[in-house]
C-alpha cells in the first residue's frame, strides 16, 4: 500500500567537516522515509544536502548536531514541510545561529506562484 508522506525535508548545509558530517549521519539514523532506496543524507564535496519524503525525520536530534557544530562560516537551510499540519517551518543557517520561522503551506504556496 502506498500512501503520501507526512513529512518532506529538504536542505543543505556547508562546508561541513568530516566529524560534522558523521555527527548529522548518526542524528539522521532514525529516519523512516517511504522509499528506503534513497538516502536522507548525502555530501556532495563541502556540502551536507538533505532529501526526505516519509513519516518520521529526526528534526530535534539533527538541529542540535547542527548547534553543537554550526560556525559564523556555515550557511544552509533545513525546510520542514510538515502535510499533516499543512505549515512550513524553515530554519536558517547563518553567522552560527538558527533562525526558524513558520507559516501555512497556502501561504508559502501562493508566495511561490503556485
């Protein structure tokens, strides 16, 4: 049976350390995405990117990897789109903070062109 996801994620955060990387790998373990064929985590040279469509993404567990190793130098952003709720909550990478903001899927949609 093949059913929608409730959660999609998407993001990227660079440059990132071989530790910083392992760190996000371990957060992002127990993930449970509908297709097991694609990877939540990927690194593309200095680059950490997420990709994830399922029911359940370690949101906690990852951004407190991220608190632990962001830097003034890291930018990125990790969108939380959550279907169930029907909100987006972006949290933004920079000057080694997280900034997180939140609004209505309808919202982001009709801000988008959609």
């Amino acid at each position: 049976m093949n059913r929608d996801p409730l959660l999609k994620v998407y993001g990227h955060v660079y440059p990132v350390s071989d530790a910083f990387y392992a760190d996000l790998e371990a957060a992002c373990t127990g993930a449970m995405p509908d297709d097991t064929d694609e990877s939540v985590l990927c690194r593309e040279g200095d680059m950490a990117r997420f990709s994830f469509e399922g029911v359940y993404f370690p949101v906690d567990e990852t951004l407190e990897v991220l608190n632990r190793h962001l830097r003034p130098e890291h930018q990125g952003k990790l969108d939380v789109l959550d279907l169930e709720n029907w909100r987006l909550i972006r949290h933004v990478f920079e000057q080694g903070r997280i900034r997180t903001s939140s609004a209505p899927l309808n919202n982001v949609l009709d801000y988008a062109g959609h």
